[in-house]
C-alpha cells in the first residue's frame, strides 16, 4: 500500500482536524472492520475477538462513531478506535497523543484507499458523486 504523505513529517493540529473530519463523515467503518477480520453480524454489528461486538452508527454533529456494545467504556470514532487498538493482546482507552496521531495517519491511508478503489471502480462517475454531502453543499451555495 502506497504510504500517504503524512507518515514523512509530523502531523500538525490542522491535519488531525482535517483528517478528523474527513473520517467521521464517511462511513470507513464497515470496510475497515472486514479488513480486520470483523464478521458483520447484521446492518451495524460487527463481531471481533470475544470481547469486541461493535456498533457502528451516525451520530449528528459527531458524525460516525461506533460503541463496544461487550465494553462500554470503549466508544468514539475511527480514529479513537484504532488507537484503542495499537497495542496488541488488549483493548485499552488510549488517549496518548503520539499514538493518537499515529492513528489518524492510519485512518486517513485508509480513507484514500477506499476513495482509491471506489473510484477504479466506478471510474465513469465524476469525483464528485463520492464526496462528501458537506462538501456538496458548499459547491451550491
């Protein structure tokens, strides 16, 4: 997979906000949790190890987030998931910055490969059938 930019310099505020915004108003969940061997137990649901059953939903003005239905304490979104996930063996709340920082960067490599694929796929749609609804309504305004 071909490395995004921000894994060769330091992540500024401004990226994580943007990269931030970017993945919380796009549904990244349900591939990301596939490519991670996640079962998809209906709409939402996802099955993980024994202690992992998540649901994912849009919040409004949060926009996607998802909540560990087998650990409450472990909710928020796709970049707090990752992060709570770093380390291996254990699911923890992680709020070190590094490490959230780092997550962001594998969110948003995640992002563009999505977006990568979406538009091979689809590559006789015009770009901006796929982005996001905020950023359409910019356009008309």
């Amino acid at each position: 997979m071909k490395l995004d930019i921000l894994e060769e310099r330091e992540i500024t505020f401004k990226d994580f906000d943007a990269i931030m915004r970017k993945v919380t108003e796009t549904n990244l969940f349900p591939s990301y949790l596939v490519q991670n061997n996640f079962r998809k137990i209906r709409e939402g649901l996802y099955a993980g190890k024994k202690e992992e059953l998540i649901n994912v939903f849009y919040s409004e003005g949060e926009g996607w987030r998802y909540k560990n239905l087998k650990q409450l304490e472990d909710h928020g979104s796709l970049i707090q998931f990752i992060a709570n996930r770093l380390h291996e063996n254990k699911i923890g709340i992680n709020r070190i910055p590094k490490d959230l920082i780092q997550s962001a960067t594998i969110a948003n490599n995640h992002y563009n490969q999505v977006v990568k694929t979406v538009k091979k796929e689809n590559k006789n749609l015009p770009w901006e059938h796929f982005s996001s609804s905020s950023q359409q309504r910019k356009r008309v305004k």
